[in-house]
C-alpha cells in the first residue's frame, strides 16, 4: 500500500518538475566545480574544519536567499492586497456614479 502511495507521489509532475529543476541546478554545480577546483570534490582532500566552515558558508548563502525571497514575496502579496482594495473601491465607486 505505502509502494502504491509512493509511486504515485513520485510521478507526480510537481515533482518531477523539481527532480528536473533540482539535476539542473546540480550539474550547474558540478561544473562550477570543475572550473574552479583541480579534483572533483573528494572529502578526504579536506579536513574537517574546512568541511565543517563550507557547508556553514552555504547554509548562510542559502539563507540569505530565502529570506530574500520570503521579503520580496510579502512585498508582492502586501501589493496585490492594495491592488485588490484599490479595485474594489473603484468598482463601488462606479456604482455609486452610474446609479
């Protein structure tokens, strides 16, 4: 039963759209990777630190991105609602003209 639930939940083309978004995202990656380091990433060229402080690096960048967007959404919904009052008021003005 959960095979059945899962395989419907993994065919499903929301997310297949991101499975494609996300392989996209991630070969872009790999070649920005390639251009910069010598090796492909290999963990045991690293130390720990060093492994630590990246992956604290990206999470910050990552964050900064989804605050970003979690701003300029609100701006853009708290904007729709004006646009939205806007309309109504103009629309009951006209009433109120044409009658």
């Amino acid at each position: 039963m959960l095979e059945n639930k899962l395989q419907l939940h993994l065919a499903h083309p929301f997310y297949q759209e991101a499975k494609e978004a996300w392989e996209k995202v991630r070969q872009g990656q790999i070649c920005k990777g390639a251009e910069k380091y010598p090796e492909p990433f290999t963990p045991s060229s690293w130390t720990n630190t060093e492994l630590v402080e990246h992956a604290i690096q990206e999470n910050v960048d990552q964050l900064h991105y989804i605050f970003g967007m979690k701003e300029r959404m609100d701006y853009q919904h708290n904007y729709i609602l004006s646009l939205l009052r806007e309309n109504k008021e103009l629309k009951e003005k006209l009433i109120r003209y044409e009658s």
